[in-house]
C-alpha cells in the first residue's frame, strides 16, 4: 500500500509537470500572436519579460524540493 502511494504521488507530479508546460505554450501562443499582428517592439519586450518572468516561476514552482 505505501508503494502504490508513492506511485501515485510520482503520476501526480508528472501530470503536474506537463500541464504546466501546456499552459505556458498555451500563454506563449496566445501572446505570441498578439505580438505579431500589433508588431510593436516595447509590446514585445513587455510580453517577452512576462513569459520568461511565468516560465522562470513554473521552474521554481514544479523544481523539486532539497
């Protein structure tokens, strides 16, 4: 029983794992287009610094744990 808990956990956090990595592409996307149709470049530095600032906390978030 205590096993199969830890494999639980283990399926738990690889799901965790990639339905961020979806969200953060999903967010990617979504902004990326945003940037191509507007093509401003203060619009596309204030976009890129927010993704790399959600990319940065997902790693810190999901890293795991010393």
């Amino acid at each position: 029983m205590h096993i199969h808990h830890k494999t639980s956990k283990r399926r738990l956090a690889t799901i965790d794992h990639a339905m961020a990595a979806v969200a953060l592409f999903v967010l990617a996307s979504f902004l990326g287009i945003i940037v191509v149709k507007v093509a401003r470049i203060d619009l596309t530095i204030v976009i890129g610094i927010g993704v790399a600032l959600v990319g940065y906390d997902l790693w810190r978030q999901l890293a795991p744990r010393r």
